[in-house]
C-alpha cells in the first residue's frame, strides 16, 4: 500500500539511481529533475523504507526489550515510548517479559541473540560478574534500565537514592514521628539483581538519619507487607509510609480504606513512579515523578549510538521531581 | 547459560542422532540408553529449544501484535498475555502500536511481512473490502480481535451488543430517568474501522428501546465529549453515564468530581472493560467484564492452528459479565 522506489521511478520515467541520487541528495543529478521528483515523490506520500535499507546493510533492523510485566504501568509507559522512538529509527521491537522469573530471563536473552537482534533494552533481574561475561559473550549492543549490572553496559535511570532521601526530607517536614518504608523483598539479594531496591533503601536510610525522627528505620521487605502492616500500630503514633513504588503505595491506600484508616488524616502515604492511573486515585498520591519518556527516549538514542560506532555515557540519571498530592 | 543437545549429547558420550531420538520419542534406541539420557537432561535443566527448532523449520517464530496504545490498561493486559502464550509455544513477539493512525498500521503490517512472521494478531483500524484484499496479499496467518475486517480471517472477540443492552437494562432497574451514553467518534466511519463502536452504539439503542424510558438516545460520540457533558444540566434529571471503555468512564469521574457532581448520588456512571486499575478507584466503578487472558490466549491459539493448517472458528465471542461497582 506504500509507494516503492521502484514505482516512484517508472512513475517520474527515470531509473531507481536516480531516484537515489535525488532523495539521498547525492551528486550525478541535473536540479530540475531533482526537484521534480522530490516533489512527486511528496505528492505521492513516499516515505523511506528504512525497514528494506536496513535489512540490505545486514541488519535486522529489531531490539529486544527485556522487562518485568506491564501490569505496572510504568512499564507500560516505558514501552510504549520505546517502540515509538525505535519505530522513528525504523527499528522494531522484540517485547519479552520475565515476570521475574531469572531463568526466564536468560532464556529470553539467549533466545534474542539467536534472532540476531541489533540491540536490547534490558531491566535485568540478574546480576553480579558472571552475568556480566555472559552479556557481552553475546556481543549485541545492550542498555540496561532499572538495575546496573556492571560498567561493561550503558545505564540510564534514576537518582534512586537521592529521590527516597527528598521523599524523607519532605515527608520530615508535615510533622510525621515515624516513617515506614515498604520495599520489595530485600531477601532476593545475592540471587537476584536489586540494585534499584537497594538503592532506594539507602536513600530511606540516610535520609532519615538527616531528619530528627527518634524511629529506627521500620522497613517492610516482604512479600507479605500489607500482613505485616497489621502489627505496626498505625494510629498510634503519627505514621507516614512511604513507598518503593506508586503500585505498592495504591495496595497500602486499599489496605487502608479497608481497615476505615483515613489518608491522610490517620496515616500519610506516598509514592514513587508517578504512573498514570494516579490521576484517578483519591485522595491524590504524592509520589516522585521522573521523565519516563526521556528514559525511554534515551534507551533507544544509547542503542542506536552503539550501533553507529558512537560513543556513549557509561551512566545517565534522570531528574526526578517530588509531586505533592493530597495523601500526606 | 542452558545446556544444547549438542553439549547432552557429549556429557551422555552418545551422538545428537542419538539425543534426538531419545528426546522426541523415536525409534531406534535401547530403552536403557534413552532413560539414561533422559535422566541426565532432567538433571541438567534441558530444555528444548524452540526457537532453534523452528528456524530448522523455516519458520520465523515470530508473531507480530498490532494494537492501539498500551495505555489503555486493556491492551497491556492483553499484550502480556499475548506474550506470555506465545512464549509458551517458541514464539516471539514483535509489538507494534498504532495509536489509531491508520497509515502506521498500513506501514505497521507492509514491515511485519517483511519480516517474515509467521502470524499477526490484529486490532484493525483500517477495515473495507480494499484492506481485506490486502491482507489476504499478505500471504500470513491473521487473527483480528476488536474490530472485525471481513469473513476472510477469523474473528475473537466480546458481545458488544448484548454487552451494552445488559448495561442499559441494569442501569434501567436502578431509576434513573436518562441514559447518556459516551463512545468513540463515530463521524470515523468511513475512514476507520469502528466495528466494535458501532455494536456497542447499536446495542445502547436496541437496549433504550426495552425500558420505558421516555428519552431519545443521547450520544456524546466526540473527541470533546467533556465539555459536551457541560451541555446536559446533569442534575436536572436523575442521569446515568454509560461509557463504552473504562477509560472514558476515568475521565468523566474526574469531570465530575471536579464540578462537585456526586458519583452515584447526582449522577450514575458506569464503564466497559473492567480494566485493573478500577480496584484503585472509589466509588468502585459498575463495568462489564470478560476474560481478557481468554482473549489473548485463543488469539495465540488461532494463530497456531492456522500454521498447522488446521481448521479454526470463524468468529468466537467470549462471555462478558456484568459487575456492579457502587457507582449507579
């Protein structure tokens, strides 16, 4: 249903080199011929099939992106925005999801090399040296997001712990006693990559050490942390909880409103991703916001550079920024 | 990281002919020889490798997925399981999304059989005898879901009709004196394929006509359908909003919190899809839900039939229940 070179040709009555030649703006071609087929050639709709171009050059002209789910709409957004970019570039996209699963991703990782992609985006769950050797034994152009995985790879993401260390601070000055933290399990350590989860520990950590709050850190690493609210004596004490992430945050508020606990009047509450569905949630959810676009954006420029020969930055944190909602 | 036949064949001391009889249950092995082996690649974790497999085949083992946006929580729901079915069976998934604009989905299709798939799940926004005519070209397995496109592909799909009478007839049980019902752009037909919008319209009108409610359909069918809410002097009248997604039924939540309109004590709301996040929204919304997993796994399914040359539906609708929320 596109116009084709070919046909743009037999339609202007001249041959595919001078085609080339017009809409590639090389030299060999009179100017009024030029002109006249970049004018036909708009009329026409032609687009460039970069598809076709890239698949001569030996290219496969597809990443593959590695990610956890897209249940959490982080994710969702992120590869949304990654398909439109790869798509600008003329790239197409592999989508594999581990749902966490370590084998699975090893799997997926084997099985995108053998499909000879030129590139992948990857939120790893795997991590540590041998993980590392393994990655570059496949020798693709790779970015990782999320979680680093070692200096051999591109990173682009996040001032994890400087965003969790913000939300404390913020959080120290609405007169809060106690600050829990609810985190994904801190016990896949050693078999799992938690970089980002250990990052935003630290942050809560050093963070609350700047604040004045008597507490210890109560850190609620668990699967079953919503069980675990259960013992903390919400109302006792002035309690805000603070979380790794918005999709935590939503299943606390729900706890919550099922125990008659009131956000923020009882208890405080905020987030982390900014994920769209927020904007629909009552009360509003204070959370970090940070550019997942300009993440995903990045993910695809990072690939496209290594492709190309060009150089690029070991590491990339984006800005984040604290978005006051109505739940603290 | 996973063991090949190759490396069992050599730890076991036999031939690949020799592995490969005793993993696909062929003769010409002593049944010793093939328990050994067997033995020793469940203690190794083999597992086949499809991908390999089917490149031996000549196939590509891949799907493409041409869907509209992946922030409409359904179509991520629906990816995923997509992804997950067909990573069962070997497959991989390119995802491709279209955001409506029917000249991408053209170019969308023209690159996923340039790149040899092997299937494509479709939600059609192009439609008429021209497109059908050209993925017929197409020479690949289609299956369409969302919007049908001719009897020359099979069909997955929901009742939309009868979905949306159910919702009419119980929104009539609950007193309310009008329905205004909000849908998609309709002034699309022509140009787009607005199938499942048009069954879902014709259901609202066919379900009117049951009550005894004494109002013309009132049908909000534009981009602008917000403001045109401003319009209808919401509180005059005991008003029900029936959305034809969820996602609409957000946004006229947020409308009417916004003017201080009481959801269901001014106003009645209820959507279609029952898509994730509602568990996160008060009031709980009323929705119609159906088996998205179902959906994406008979997609899979279809797919796989046809490229095993067997016979498949020509159109399967799924069951949709109707759930009550606390918002009518």
């Amino acid at each position: 249903m596109r116009i084709t070179t070919t046909e743009l040709a037999e339609i202007c009555g001249v041959s595919i080199g001078t085609i080339d030649r017009a809409l590639h703006n090389r030299p060999g071609i009179k100017s009024e011929t030029k002109e006249k087929i970049l004018k036909m050639a708009k009329e026409l709709g032609y687009r460039p099939h970069l598809l076709a171009r890239g698949l001569k050059q030996g290219k496969t002209m597809t990443f593959g992106v590695v990610v956890f789910d897209l249940a959490n709409q982080f994710f969702a957004h992120l590869v949304e925005e990654i398909e439109e970019r790869a798509k600008d570039a003329g790239y197409f996209v592999y989508l594999t999801i581990t749902e966490g699963n370590i084998e699975e991703e090893l799997d997926y990782l084997d099985s995108l090399s053998s499909l000879n992609v030129d590139g992948i985006i990857l939120d790893p769950i795997n991590g540590g040296a041998k993980f590392s050797q393994y990655l570059k034994s496949l020798k693709t152009p790779i970015v990782t997001i999320g979680n680093r995985v070692s200096k051999a790879f591109p990173f682009i993401g996040v001032k994890d712990r400087q965003a969790i260390k913000d939300a404390v601070a913020f959080i120290a000055t609405k007169g809060y006693q106690r600050i829990v933290y609810v985190s994904p399990p801190l016990s896949y350590k050693g078999t799992e990559n938690i970089y980002s989860v250990e990052e935003r520990l630290a942050g809560y950590k050093e963070g609350l050490k700047e604040t004045e709050m008597p507490h210890k850190p109560i850190v609620i690493g668990e699967k079953a942390y919503i069980e675990k609210l259960d013992t903390l004596k919400l109302r006792e004490e002035r309690t805000a909880i603070l979380c790794s992430s918005d999709i935590y945050a939503l299943e606390v508020l729900n706890y919550l409103r099922a125990k008659n606990i009131a956000v923020p009047d009882d208890v405080g509450l905020m987030g982390f991703d900014d994920i769209q569905v927020l904007k629909y949630v009552t009360p509003p959810l204070s959370t970090i916001a940070y550019p997942i676009e300009e993440l995903g954006r990045k993910s695809v420029a990072c690939l496209l550079s290594q492709i190309n020969n060009e150089p690029v930055a070991p590491i990339e944190l984006l800005d984040h920024r604290l978005i006051e909602g109505a739940s603290l």
